[in-house]
C-alpha cells in the first residue's frame, strides 16, 4: 500500500524542543476545525495540526490505508521534525489514530487524548453504506444531517458562519478520499488491544454525542489502564469546536500533569 500523504501546518514560531502537540481532526473536516480551541491552549503549547488524505490540504487518497498506517504516518512527520516525544490528540476518526499511536509507538508519546472517539467506531454495515454513498453524491449527501450531530443547538442558532464555512470544508473533501476513511473505520478495531497502553490517556466524551454511545465511553475506560475522563456537558460530536474553552483547558490541565 501507498503512504498516506498528510500535510501539516507549524506554528511561525515553531520549536522542535518545546511541548509539542500534534491535533488530528475528525472525518469530513480539517485542521481548521482546532481553530477556535488554540487560543486557550498554555503559550508553551507547540500544535502541529495536520489533515487526513483528501481533507483540507492533504493529497487525495491513491490506495486504502489503516488508522494504523496514519499513525505509522504521523511518527515519520515526527521524526522529519526532529521531535523525539509529543503529546497527541485526536477527535473521532483522529481518536482512533490516537490509540494506535499509543498500542504501536507508545514510546514516542508523552500523552494521548482521545476525543470523542471509541476503540471501534460503528459497524462495518454503517461504513459500506456511508462509502457507497458519498461514492455516488459526494460529501453534499451529508451537508443537512450532520449539523445536528456535530453541534449543539445553540452553536446551529448563534454561529452560522462558523457553520457555514465548516460545511464547507466538509464540500470540498474529496469523495473517494472520504470514502476510503469509510472503509479504514470499517476495519478500525482496536478493543482487545486497549490493556497494552501505558501512556497517560484523557478520554474526552460529549454526554450527548450520537455518534459515540455512552458504553462505548465505558468499554474505553474500563480497557485502558491509565486514563482520566472528562465529559462535556451538552457536548456533541465536535465539541472541541462548539465548546472550545471547555476543551481546551481540560486538556491544558491534563498537559500540565504529565513532565
């Protein structure tokens, strides 16, 4: 299989040995989606924010491709960087890359945050019927469904140009791109692997994501044997967007914990 080709963006003032952080971005958005939680990360916070294939600025998707292989990805962006040990966090598809960074390269992170994500994400039923989908009408097929998912109701009532210009990042990702994301979740399971991750993990829930069930959230804490939680209240699946100061300092106060 074919790399996965993942662009990256550096803040001006990027410095390899301070705290850096790589932030992964859910299906069918970009790194834009981070924008609004950066300004209440701590100002020794390095973000490398990055897209997946056919997302924002990444190549589009020639070959499938694993969360692993994303993850295998992220670890050779790190290393072109010079950076030895980073903290990650990930949202939805991006918490799965998160897991496998921690089951696979461990030694390489000094943290995980795995965001509004699972050790399996749906059913490979779901994933065909989404890829079949968006395959034949593009990412328009979802722009009037996914709204109510991602966001709360007053995020939909008081930001709509936030809205407006999240939608369409999701237009302009590249169907067969997407599609194949569809496809690496279907395969996507990583539940008996759980106990082996021994990095520092905050798990990040929305109590009222319907993309990520509340058992879910349970079989990932009871799996993992060194994580904390944190539950946004009135939080969905994008929360880290509609409740950016939330977000961002409980994985500030978690950052914090861990030398």
């Amino acid at each position: 299989m074919a790399r996965p080709e993942i662009s990256y963006r550096l803040p001006d003032d990027f410095d390899s040995s301070g705290r850096v952080v790589f932030l992964g971005s859910s299906l069918g958005s970009s790194s834009l989606m981070w924008a609004r939680a950066l300004p209440y990360f701590s100002a020794d916070i390095q973000p490398v924010t990055w897209d997946l294939p056919g997302h924002g600025d990444s190549d589009i998707a020639t070959a499938e491709f694993t969360l692993r292989e994303i993850a295998d990805e992220l670890i050779v962006i790190a290393d072109r960087l010079g950076v030895d040990k980073f903290d990650f966090a990930g949202v939805s598809i991006s918490g799965g890359v998160a897991l496998e960074l921690a089951i696979h390269h461990g030694d390489r992170l000094r943290s995980t945050a795995v965001m509004f994500s699972a050790a399996k994400i749906g059913t490979a039923e779901s994933w065909a019927d989404r890829s079949a989908t968006v395959r034949a009408h593009g990412t328009a097929s979802m722009v009037t469904d996914l709204p109510p998912r991602w966001f709360s109701p007053a995020f939909i009532a008081d930001e709509g140009p936030w809205l407006e210009t999240l939608m369409d990042v999701l237009l302009d990702v590249d169907a067969e791109s997407y599609a194949k994301c569809c496809e690496a979740l279907s395969s996507y399971d990583v539940r008996e692997q759980l106990g082996s991750v021994t990095v520092p993990t905050l798990v990040i829930a929305g109590d009222h994501d319907p993309s990520i069930s509340a058992d879910a959230v349970r079989e990932l804490m009871a799996g993992l044997p060194n994580a904390k939680l944190f539950v946004v209240e009135g939080g969905r699946h994008l929360a880290v967007v509609d409740f950016p100061h939330e977000v961002g300092a409980a994985l500030n106060t978690f950052w914090s914990s861990i030398h």
